[in-house]
C-alpha cells in the first residue's frame, strides 16, 4: 500500500539538506560552511544509512548539488565543491535538467524478476517445475531454483507454490513510471530519458534509495530576495490544508520570507473556468466528441509525446497559472513571479510560460520556513489576501474539482458527461489512447496525473487525505 | 492508585511538521487497546525544541516532559512499553 503522505527517511534526508542550504546561503556567518554539509550530517563514528560513513557523505553531496539546481549528470569533476557549484548555478538562467538521477546513491536494480526464497521446503509435489512453460524451475539440493537465462518473468510458479516461496523483485522506478521514461543504462544504473519523461514526479517517491531528486530553484529565489528584487509568490491551490495556518498566517510568513507580494493561483483558476466552459460549448457544438482538460501539465506533456493523436482534443485554455503569472507582470513586468506548488512538471511548465520566473515546492517552502524559523502558530491572522477566488476555483487541487467547476459554467446546447482519470499510470494511459481513437465514454474529460489531483503531488508536505479534507471543507 | 496517565505530546509546530511528524497522523488510533487507559496523547503547539538551529533534531515528542528527538512512532511505543512495565513510570508522572 502507498503511504499517505510522501514522506520516509530519504525525503527528510533531502529536506534537512535544502534547510542546511537556505541556512548557508542566507546566513553564511551563522552557518555550517556549504562544503561541511555532508560531514556535519555524516560526523565519523556515527549509524550510517549505507556501507559507510564515506559512502553517505558522497551522496549527501550529490543531494546538495540537485537541491542547488545542478543535475548530477553534469558533474564533470568530483572535486568540484559545494560552494563552487552554487557559483555555477546563479549564473545560469534554468537547470538542464527536471529531474537527476544520483548514480552514487542508485542500487543498479536489476530488472523485474522472480526469485525463490528460503520459505521453499522443496516439497514433493514441486508445482512450481511442473507449472513452468520453459523448464526454468528445477530442485537442487532440496530447494527449488530458477534458471535466469529461461526465465520469461510469467509468474507461473509463483502462483502455484503454495508456501509463497517465490517472490517477484520490482524495479521500483521502473513500475512507478507510467511512460517506461527510466531504464537501466549500460553500467546498471537509471537514466531518465527526458523525450519520454511527463515530469509527474513518480520516481522520486517510488525509490528507496531516495536515488531520483528534482533540481531545485530555491537558491536562485533566494538570489532574487537578496538583491531586493519585487518577488511575487503565486501560490497553488493545493496550499490549503498543507500546514496548520491559514491563508493570513501564510502570507504574514511569506513576507516574513522576503516575497514582496503574495497571489493565488485560484484567481488565474477562476479565468481557466470561464475560457474553458465557453471553449467546451464551441467545441461540442462543432461536433467535436470530447475535450479533456489542460490544467495538469504533467498530462499536457503526456499528450504531446505519446499520445499525439490526442492534442487536438485538449483544451486549448491556458492554465491557472498562466492566467495568474500574465495578470501579476502585467501589473508590474519588473517583478519576479515563483510558483509555489506541489508539482514538478510545472517546472517545466515554468520554463515554457514567459511570466513564470521560477517554480519552487511545498517541500521547499517548508524548509525556507524551517531555515528562517518562521513558525506559523505565531504568525499574524490579519486578513491580507482579498480571497477574490471563488470556491470552485479552489477546488481545483483534488480530483473532479476542475471538471465540476467547469461544468457549473458551462452554457452549451450538448448534454455534458464529464468523466474523470484520477492519476496516470499504465492503464489510464491505454483508456487516454482509447478515447482518442472514438472510445470515450464522455465528452469532457478531466485529467490529473497524480492520484487525487494535485494535493497527491510529489512535493507536497501533508497526507493526501488530509488536504483534501481541507479543500472539500471550503 | 497510579490515576496518571503517561502524557505523550507530539509537536505539531512548523519545524517538526516538515520534517515528519505527520508520521504520527494516526499515531493514537495504532496504540495497542490495553494501552489506552494509561497514556494521553495530544498534539501540542510548537514545543520550543527546535530553536536557536536545533532543527535537525525534529520532530519531537515530549513523554511526561521528557523531551524525544527525530522521534518516530516505533521510538514512542518502544519508551511507553518501557514505562507500562515498570509501575513506578507511572509514578514519574
């Protein structure tokens, strides 16, 4: 079972290292100097996570380096410190890459297999030998052992065993990806290949070795804060319920931060509502069978590199983010504008929209307040947003919520049928190609890559569960 | 009579919420049954642990004013268990 939240061991790691960051480069008097991260949090003669105390430090570097913006996929000498790669980044205007992979930390997995424990009691009945179309199942010295070079992976005699002694070996990654964007390279260990990568963030979560990071943007917002830039802080809609504080007490804190001004990006949604119902009513009375939603980006990407034949039915709306980021530099262009979302692919999505500067995490902004020690409790309720949004805007973040915002506005002559795909995985990517070749079973289709909508997001800080409570209460 | 119940608060401030305390969103409900009549556990405003760069430290969860670091669910039980089988834990309250 998935757990609720997107939290373990390996994403505190991560954590604590963007806070050990933020605290060096805001404070680098009061700090641990960036270069003794890895020794700080790996002191000698302490636990180690991995086979030694030199192995942790190495990848707790590699962590610096992407929570500073660099893939690790960049590094062209080791000996290149921390402090020289926070150089590197600020000069540059966006990463190279989403996501990287930290060779160092990834385990080589070898690919999906079975595999006889020691539960096998080699019976006499030995089904799993007679089961096996390919002979690869054979008793040697009183336990059964499979021949992976005849193996074809069927999982025959895994069923048929009936002390559960086989077991099939995953490639974590590998299974959470629904695009087949990471396999093994010639050495044993992943690569993303970025023509096939939706940046939906699966991955990262998926590893236990905690061996797939994003690249991070937060030192270049906290550049911009720094030399006294106007910086305007868009924050999503799956904000609600992400920390115990309300909106007041979280825009007091992110003034605290050094954002000049704070929007919602549920006010670019309500503009998404209105384009994309009137769109929806052309659309349909043109004939056309069905549109599907553009909000998430993860499946925008989707459509445009593997199921083209589906572009021509995605809204052509722009997102709530786009609407948000054109009316804030509208107002003042001089102004840098940070998303501020549970979602990765919006990266990318970033880098595409013109208004939008950079993007940063929920994860992310935990950790600036954690580094800062803001503490929300503590932090002003004076109401300072005008919640111009309406609540259906709002809704946006959990699973329906775009489709049934846009149904409430919509005034076509066609009887809407929306239908929802709630998360992206193997076979809703075999219905999406489905619908695509005249099979929808509605004329309006929502699609939210991660399951739940965004509040399921892989950046995100609160339990799926929870935020949506939060969201469903508004 | 020993009426004191073991007083468990885990720290639901800013610095541990980031940093994992949502491992302890259903924290109570996993407390074995016979447990229940003699531990309390509340979620308590930020406990002050974290400050002046103790952060690494979080989440904290205080057991009857003792204060646990990077605490994690199976930590908490392991000092409970502890106190349950020894009378006078109860008396510490």
């Amino acid at each position: 079972m998935m757990p609720e939240a997107k939290y373990n061991n390996a994403r505190r790691i991560c954590r604590e290292i963007m806070i050990r960051i933020i605290n060096a480069v805001t404070r680098p008097k009061d700090s641990t100097d960036l270069d003794r991260i890895p020794l700080e949090m790996r002191p000698l003669r302490n636990n180690t996570t991995r086979c030694c105390v030199y192995k942790d430090r190495a990848v707790i570097k590699y962590r610096c380096m992407a929570s500073l913006g660099i893939a690790v996929e960049d590094e062209v000498d080791e000996l290149t410190t921390i402090k020289e790669y926070l150089g590197q980044t600020l000069k540059r205007k966006s990463n190279s890459r989403f996501l990287t992979v930290l060779d160092v930390a990834c385990s080589s997995c070898p690919d999906a297999h079975y595999h006889i424990t020691d539960a096998c009691r080699g019976c006499a009945a030995r089904p799993c030998t007679m089961v096996c179309p390919k002979d690869a199942v054979s008793v040697i010295n009183g336990k059964a052992k499979i021949d992976t070079d005849k193996c074809i992976n069927c999982g025959k005699c895994q069923s048929a065993c009936s002390f559960h002694a086989v077991v099939r070996i995953p490639v974590p990654c590998e299974e959470s990806c629904p695009v087949g964007a990471i396999a093994s390279g010639p050495d044993g260990k992943k690569v993303i290949d970025d023509e096939k990568c939706i940046y939906c963030g699966k991955c990262i979560n998926a590893c236990p070795f905690g061996a797939i990071m994003e690249c991070s943007q937060v030192v270049h917002v906290l550049a911009e804060i720094t030399k006294g830039t106007d910086v305007t802080a868009m924050v999503a809609p799956a904000m609600e319920g992400q920390f115990e504080a309300n909106w007041n007490q979280l825009t007091a804190a992110m003034h605290v931060l050094g954002f000049t001004s704070v929007v919602q990006v549920a006010e670019g949604a309500d503009e998404t509502i209105a384009h994309e119902a009137e769109e929806l009513a052309h659309k349909l009375a043109e004939g056309q069978k069905f549109m599907t939603t553009s909000c998430c980006p993860s499946y925008v990407q989707l459509a445009k590199k593997h199921i083209p034949e589906i572009c021509g039915n995605v809204s052509d709306t722009p997102s709530p983010l786009a609407f948000t980021a054109r009316k804030v530099k509208a107002d003042n262009p001089d102004v840098k504008t940070v998303f501020i979302g549970p979602c990765l692919a919006k990266r990318k999505e970033g880098t595409e929209l013109e208004d939008v500067d950079y993007v940063i995490t929920f994860e992310e902004l935990g950790a600036m307040l954690v580094a800062t020690e803001i503490f929300l409790d503590e932090m002003p309720d004076i109401a300072q947003v005008d919640g111009t949004a309406s609540a259906a805007a709002r809704k946006f973040a959990i699973s329906s919520g775009v489709s049934s915002a846009v149904a409430g506005s919509y005034a076509g002559e066609t009887a809407l049928n929306p239908v929802c795909i709630d998360g992206l995985d193997k076979k809703s990517i075999a219905l999406l190609k489905a619908y695509a070749k005249g099979k929808a079973p509605g004329n309006f289709i929502e699609v939210m890559s991660c399951t739940g909508g965004c509040v399921g997001g892989p950046c995100v800080l609160q339990s799926a569960a929870k935020s949506r409570k939060a969201i469903e209460n508004i | 009579m020993h009426n004191k119940k073991i007083q468990i608060e885990i720290c639901a401030g800013t610095t541990c919420f980031v940093l994992g305390s949502v491992q302890f969103e259903s924290f109570e409900e996993s407390l074995p049954a016979e447990w229940k009549d003699f531990v309390e556990v509340t979620a308590s405003r930020c406990l002050g642990l974290c400050r002046k760069g103790k952060f690494s430290g979080a989440p904290y969860v205080r057991i009857n004013s003792v204060p646990i670091g990077n605490a994690t669910p199976e930590k908490v039980m392991e000092v409970i268990a502890e106190m349950l089988d020894l009378p006078e834990g109860l008396n510490d309250a």
